[in-house]
C-alpha cells in the first residue's frame, strides 16, 4: 500500500486499502502566514479501512488553535469522512478511483465547552489515478487527484488540483514531492470566502518501526488570490493495522 501525504494528514491516494486492512495516521503542525497576521497550531487524527473488496472507508478528525498573535480567535473542531471506490485497475496494477466525502466543521469547543454548528459544510468530489513503478534510484510512485470541491454555505466552490510524486531510495525511508492547488469559482456570498493558491509540499518518511513510519513536511503557499500567503511545517506518524 503506498500512502501519500494530503493537507490534512495522510492518505492512501487512488489506492483502495486491502479488505480487511487499515491505516492510520497522527499529526501535529505550525502554520504561519509570511505577513506575521496569523499563526496557530493544529492537530489531525485519519482513518480508513478496506471494508469491501475495491472499497476504503475513511474520516478524519482536525483541531486547530490560534497562538501567539491570533491567540484571542477561536479553535476549531472539523470532522470528515469519504467512501473511495475502485473503478479499475491497469496492468501494471495502476488503479484508478472515485471518490466522495462530506466535512463538518463542528466549531469553536475550546472556548465555549460545547461543538457548535460552522456554517461552511462541504462535499467533495474526486477522481484519482496512481502508478507505481522501478527506477535506478529506488521503487518510485506518483497519485493525481482532480476534484470539486461543493461548499453548501457562503463560501465559493472549488477545484482541486494535486499531485504527489514518490520515491523510496533505501529500506525504511519515503521522499515525497507534492502540488496542491485549489481555484475559487467565484460564486460565493457577499461574506463568504473565494480564493486560489497553490502550495508546494516536500517531505521525508523514515520507517521507526516495522509497522510505523514518522513522516516530516514543509508545505509552503507559493501564489494566491485573495490570501494571505503562509508556511506549515507538520510531523506526523503513520501505521497499519
């Protein structure tokens, strides 16, 4: 199974988990924007499990936690989940996928005690296509994601563009390349959000143990629209079971 690194922690990419087997990751990262506006800390728990031949379910579940000079503004709890279909598989073993997934923010908990409803409830939808292969420098894979993104509130549509590239040059460790892009479709309401940017994200894995893998990653905001550009740096464990 070759997991790929996502903005929110980690994923299988157009892999379907075997039945019966799963994976699981945790994570923690700091994100700051480059005018210094803004920073916080957040956490991530990810999930999903093969619970039918060709089918992964999954969710996550995400915090995030203004510091330093946002430190006054609200945490927040999101939760997640998404069903990944594969639709076929090439012959080099290449699969390519569907898949759709629903996120709810479940607001401020910190502050007030208690989950309250966020207005920006989302679908997503996506297709996915991965390929592994052999090259001189190691065993090599690369996972493309096209997606559209629905937000059910205020905030503008979106389409996802990612892309991942991997290599793995010694036993036990993982070098990853990946693009994240996401373009607003300028349909939001007067308060909600509609942005584009693109992010850059490299990264190492070095396997710990045999079952588990800590993986460390610099995401970096390279070009926006209507953002504030920003840097996250995350470490994150994965394992399987």
């Amino acid at each position: 199974m070759l997991c790929v690194l996502s903005a929110g922690g980690a994923a299988a990419g157009a892999w379907t988990q075997p039945q019966g087997a799963g994976f699981l990751s945790y994570g923690a990262n700091y994100y700051a924007t480059g005018s210094g506006g803004y920073e916080e800390v957040a956490s991530a728990l990810y999930a999903e499990y093969g619970a039918f031949e060709a089918v992964t379910l999954g969710g996550a579940l995400e915090t995030s936690y203004p510091v330093g000079v946002s430190s006054g503004q609200e945490s927040d709890l999101t939760m997640s989940g998404f069903a990944r279909f594969r639709l076929r598989e090439g012959a080099q073993g290449d699969p390519f996928s569907a898949q759709i997934g629903v996120t709810l923010p479940l607001g401020d908990v910190v502050d007030t005690g208690q989950a309250q409803l966020d207005r920006e409830r989302d679908i997503d939808l996506r297709l996915l296509y991965g390929r592994g292969f052999g090259t001189d420098w190691g065993d090599a894979f690369i996972d493309a994601q096209a997606g559209l993104r629905l937000r059910l509130e205020d905030s503008a549509d979106e389409i996802r563009l990612d892309l991942t590239a991997g290599l793995r040059p010694a036993p036990g460790w993982l070098l990853m390349a990946q693009a994240f892009g996401t373009l607003g479709l300028r349909n939001a309401d007067p308060f909600g959000d509609d942005f584009d940017v693109l992010k850059l994200a490299p990264s190492v894995g070095w396997q710990i143990t045999e079952d588990a893998t800590m993986v460390l990653g610099v995401e970096r905001e390279v070009a926006g629209r209507n953002i504030d550009l920003g840097t996250r740096v995350k470490l994150s464990v994965w394992t399987t079971f």
